[in-house]
C-alpha cells in the first residue's frame, strides 16, 4: 500500500509541472535558429571590426604582393608583371618592393595569402571576379587587396577592385546625350553584350533620355540582319513604301506622279523612331556589323552611332560606316606614349588592360612617399574628393569601385578626337 501510494502522489507533482506544447513548433525551432544564426554573425562582425580597428595604425609595408594566375589567362598575367615593372621604371619609384607570386588554384591562392598577411600588407590581385569571391574573411587581418576583378559586388571593406567597368561609360554617354533623345540598343550575345543590356535602364531612367527599342544579335552574325530589321522596323516600313506607290500608281494627277518618282529611290518609308543606336561590340564583329547597319536604313547622317570604351582601338577609326561615331574615353596622346614603351622594351603588343598596373603604381607610390597607415589608406580611398591622375584619366573609388572620369570623342578619318 506503500508503495502504491508514493506511485499515485508523484505522477500527480509530474502532471502539474507547466510543459510547453507549441502549435507551431516546427516554426519556433526555425525561429530560434535563425535568431541564432543572426546572433553569431553579428558577434562574428563585431570581432572583425575590432580586429579590423585594431590595426588602423599599422604602417603599410613597402614590400607588396603581386598575387596572379600561372596557367589560367597566361598572357594577361605575363603583360601584367611586365607593366609592373616598367611603370616603376618610368616612374623613378625606387622604395617599392614587389613580389611574384603565381598561383595555379584557389588552394594555392589561399595559402599565398596566409604566410604573407600581415598588418598594414597590400596584394595587387587577383585577376578574376572568381579568385576574389571570399576574400572579404582576409580583412579581418590588417591586409587590403587592389583586385581586377569584373564582378562589382566583391567590392567592399578591405578589397578595392580597379578595371574598366562599363558604367562608366553609359553613365558618360547619357550625362551628354541631348535631351529628350531616343536610344536604340544593339547588343551581341555574349557576356559583354548581356551586362550592357542588364544596367543600362537604370543609368537611363536618371538621364533626360529614353530607350525605346533594343535587339540581339549572335556572337557569329547568323541572325544579324533579322536583328537590324527587326530594330529599325524594316519590315514595316518597306510595307508603307509599297502601300503608298500601289496609291500613287492609282492616280494620274501631275502631283501623285511627281511624289511616285520622289518615293520609288527609297527602300522604306519615314525613318528610323530613334536617335542614336548604341553599338556595345567590337573585334571583327564591329566592322561587321556597323556597315549593315546603312544597308538597312540606319542612316549614320541622320542617326549617331555610338560605342563604348571597348571602341577605343585604331583598327575600328578607318571604318567608313563609323566615321563621326562618337564612345567614351580618353585621349590616347599620354597612353600610346606608355603601349610604344612597353612594345620597345618587351617586343609584343599588350592588351588594353596593361594600363591598370601602371595606376595602381602610382597609388601605391603615393602611400609610401606620405608614410600612411592602413587607417588613412582607408580614408583617402574612400574619401569623395581624392582624385587620381592616371593613364586612363582621372579616377576615384566610389564604393570600393574605380570610377573614371571620361570624355566623349569622335571618329574622323582614323583618329578619335575630343569633342570640344
């Protein structure tokens, strides 16, 4: 009896202890780990910034690391370290240390960093949008990185990405367009062409201009003609030609004969409902596709063709079909002078792109000559008034992001000249 009472009296205490049996509890568990997961990398964060802060007084080093791909994209980093070298020859800049390190995987990349970083380090690299996707967890480390990569969201604290970025080019060409002025966009199928079609209404709704018409073409030209047609409204047109001779045959006043003569030189009635036709292409492709463009009504004395920074080459400024075409960029006066030094001293014609090393020499000239530390290396490039002076034009980061400031020239009789 005993024993059956102490049974009955402790499962009455056990079902009078509050249990908590939510409706929703898979939803709580969901809750609670995302609160968690909030939680850590808030704390996570809070470390890197006071790590990050700790080393603001750390002096950066005159010895930097250069930080590119042995196999992959072989001639852009041969080209590079070349033009390293040569920048810091032209410069007379004698208290800079470089260092090669070349790199066959992401394994390899991430090691190079490790035993190099230290407070106040700076590595020039990598090449790729790839090679940089994480290397924001590095910041934490007193170190910074002056990226090439293309991808722009990989910009942020520590990483400082410097290239070409088409932005800044359509944000120029629209900052000039005449008000009021009616685009068209041509684009070719590829990586380039797709970026192009993907940014440009956000720069264009900030413009007093409008886009109103856009087409594609493939990278090997097969539907190019259809395309062009298709954006000049060929077909339509060529059908209102025909309705108005099929009238005009109808009459025999004087008036309806003398307007048949008129209209019968014409392949298509009215013209074009644009203004300016953005041509965001080149290689052979350009000189393809820019003489279709007359064949089917695309005027370039009434219509202006206009390129982008990839336009900026020689070989396209004898094309007759783009002559008084206007892009984006510079005068090449300052930068022929560096591509004729560097074909003397290494034998080979380089790629557009050899001009960033010889900037980022003259930034990191400048860090060493004013003895910075990472703090004020931090506030003079985020700072909005420092500018500076490059092969390619003034610059300024914005965002982490080299923005440059360019002009519009004009193609005449094979030269690109500044539109005054």
């Amino acid at each position: 009896f005993f024993k059956s009472f102490i049974l009955f009296l402790l499962t009455i205490i056990i079902s009078c202890v509050p249990q908590n049996y939510p409706k929703k509890e898979n939803v709580s568990i969901i809750n609670n780990s995302q609160v968690l997961k909030k939680a850590d990398i808030s704390e996570e964060k809070t470390i890197q910034d006071i790590e990050k802060n700790n080393f603001q007084q750390s002096q950066v080093l005159n010895e930097f690391e250069i930080i590119l791909p042995e196999f992959d994209n072989q001639n852009i980093t041969k080209y590079f370290i070349n033009a390293f070298e040569l920048s810091l020859y032209k410069k007379g800049v004698k208290n800079i240390q470089l260092n090669i390190n070349l790199y066959e995987n992401k394994k390899e990349l991430n090691k190079i960093i490790a035993q190099k970083s230290l407070p106040g380090k700076i590595f020039i690299g990598p090449l790729t949008s790839t090679d940089t996707e994480d290397l924001i967890n590095k910041c934490s480390q007193g170190i910074l990185f002056f990226s090439f990569a293309s991808n722009r969201k990989y910009a942020e604290e520590c990483i400082y990405l410097i290239n070409f970025f088409p932005e800044d080019d359509l944000i120029t060409l629209f900052n000039n367009f005449s008000v009021n002025s009616k685009i068209a966009l041509l684009y070719p199928e590829n990586d380039y062409g797709y970026y192009i079609n993907s940014i440009i209404d956000s720069i264009a709704v900030k413009s007093n201009s409008i886009i109103i018409n856009r087409a594609s073409y493939k990278e090997d030209l097969s539907n190019a003609r259809d395309a062009i047609k298709e954006l000049s409204k060929y077909e339509l047109r060529k059908y209102e030609l025909e309705r108005q001779k099929t009238i005009l045959k109808a009459k025999n006043d004087e008036a309806s004969k003398k307007a048949l003569k008129k209209i019968e030189r014409f392949e298509t009635a009215g013209i074009v409902d644009f203004t300016h036709i953005i041509l965001p292409d080149y290689s052979i492709r350009l000189l393809q596709i820019a003489p279709l463009l007359p064949f089917y009504d695309i005027d370039p004395n009434k219509v202006q063709f206009v390129g982008t920074g990839v336009w900026d080459n020689n070989a396209f400024f004898n094309e007759p079909s783009l002559q008084r075409s206007i892009f984006p960029g510079i005068v090449q006066s300052k930068r022929n002078q560096y591509i004729n030094n560097f074909y003397s001293n290494y034998k080979e014609e380089p790629t557009r792109t050899v001009t960033l090393p010889h900037d980022i020499i003259g930034i990191l000239a400048y860090i060493i000559n004013n003895k910075l530390n990472l703090g004020e290396v931090y506030k003079l490039l985020n700072s909005e008034s420092t500018t500076f002076d490059g092969i390619d034009g003034k610059f300024s980061f914005i965002n982490n992001i080299v923005s440059r400031d360019l002009n519009i020239l004009r193609i005449s009789n094979g030269e690109a000249n500044l539109i005054k």
